[in-house]
C-alpha cells in the first residue's frame, strides 16, 4: 500500500483537512480556520484525521497566508518533510491563462484540477464558501479566470451587523412566497435572491464559452443555495481535496 498523506484546504471560515492514500480519502475533519493558530489544536485534528496510520507527505492550499508558517511547522514534523504549498507555481495538470496568475486564491487552482481531471472539456466551478467563486476552464484545459461575488451567509450576516432591528437568522428552512416574519423575510430574500444572483451569473460566464460546459459546485453551502436552481450541477463536496491530491501526484516522485 502506497503511503499515506494529508490534504488540507484552509479557507476563511474553516479548514478541511483529509487523509489520502493515492487518489483514495480514508477520512476527513474539519476546524474553525481561527484555531490554526494554535499548534495543539492543529497537531489534535492532524492525529484525529490520521486514524493510527503514519502519513508521510502533505499538499496545502490556503486563502489565509498568515496561518500557512505554523501549519508548515506542525506538517513538517508530522510527515518528515516540507507540505508541497499550492500555488501558481505548482505543476497543475491544466494551464494557468491568467494575466495575474499569483492573484489566484489557491483553493481556486485546486478546484480546477479537480474538474479538469473529471471533465475534460469546458467546466465552470462554483465554489460556495464565505466568498462564492466562479471559476472557467475551457475546452482546451486553460483557466481563464471567473467571478467573485459574496457568499451566502454573508446575505443576512451583513444586514444583522449593518442595520439595528433585523436578527441573525438560521439560513435553512422553508421559504415561502411570502414572509410571514421578519426571519422568514429576511431567509426569503437571502436564499431566493441567491439563487437568482447563481442563474444570473452562470448564463453571463456561459456566453464566453463554446460547445458543452459543464457546471459543478463545491463548498458548504453548495446544496443549500442550489436547491430549485432548475439546471443540473454536480454537486462535489470534496472537490478541492480531490485537486489537492491530484496536484500532490504531479509534484512529487511516486513512492
């Protein structure tokens, strides 16, 4: 059996980690990203996820380079040898067509990987997370770029910080055409004026691209803000750490 290596995906809200062996994940964990910054907890999730086995090796994507030192730190005692750290750099199995590739978010290069490997041909990737991310591969295997907007939570979080009388809301639940109260109201406009905000965004990244496009999703929220989108996504929650372990198989001599 090949030897065993961590994935790890540190985003804004929180950090996906998962054990791989191959192209094969036997377990995942996660964490609030705020709690890399303590190395017990960091070193408790990686000995958690482990499950007993000895990984040797690690591939790492973050948004949030101020935690990248100490997970360096902590991986590099845990595996014997520095995490391969994604970015537009690494050898990916598709072409960075980007006039700022280093302004990539490495999540999103991930993402990519993952998609291209699966599809092979003209894929838009929506990322669903404290930030939602368009991202477009073409048919001929280039990334081109995409689209930034805010993600779902920050729908209702912003207008309870901004404004003095609406609440926190919980984003799940019914959605009835008319709100009957001012949660209802408040769930009614966040996640029917999402999916609306999703349709909208993918008709107009469609227009630059040619033949069959694919559409997947990945991200937290992704079930939640597609429901009754009316036009097939395939929903891939572990996306990312798919591309993490397949950008680790392109970076290092197999074992």
């Amino acid at each position: 059996m090949k030897n065993c290596f961590f994935v790890i995906d540190i985003g804004n809200t929180s950090t996906h980690v998962g054990l791989a062996c191959g192209r094969r994940l036997l377990k995942q964990g996660r964490m609030p990203s705020r709690d890399g910054r303590d190395e017990r907890k960091i070193t408790a999730l990686l000995h958690h996820t482990a499950a007993g086995k000895v990984p040797t090796d690690a591939v790492l994507c973050s948004v949030v380079p101020g935690l990248n030192p100490l997970w360096e730190r902590v991986l590099r005692k845990q595996c014997g040898q520095t995490p391969v750290i994604v970015d537009h750099s690494t050898t990916l199995n598709i072409t960075v067509d980007y006039p700022e590739p280093e302004t990539i978010g490495a999540d999103r290069l991930a993402d990519a990987a993952g998609a291209w490997d699966r599809y092979h041909g003209a894929v838009i990737i929506a990322d669903f997370g404290t930030a939602l991310t368009f991202d477009v591969i073409t048919e001929d295997g280039r990334y081109v770029g995409g689209v930034i907007a805010p993600g779902l939570p920050l729908m209702t979080e912003y207008l309870a910080e901004r404004t003095a009388l609406l609440p926190q809301i919980k984003l799940a639940g019914t959605c009835r055409p008319i709100g009957r109260s001012t949660a209802e109201a408040m769930r009614i406009g966040a996640r029917i004026g999402y999916r609306g905000m999703v349709r909208e965004i993918l008709e107009h990244v469609r227009t630059g691209l040619r033949g069959k496009v694919s559409v997947c999703a990945t991200g937290g929220y992704a079930a939640l803000a597609l429901k009754g989108l009316g036009s097939p996504v395939d929903i891939l929650p572990d996306l990312t750490l798919d591309g993490l372990m397949l950008i680790r198989s392109l970076n290092r001599a197999e074992e």
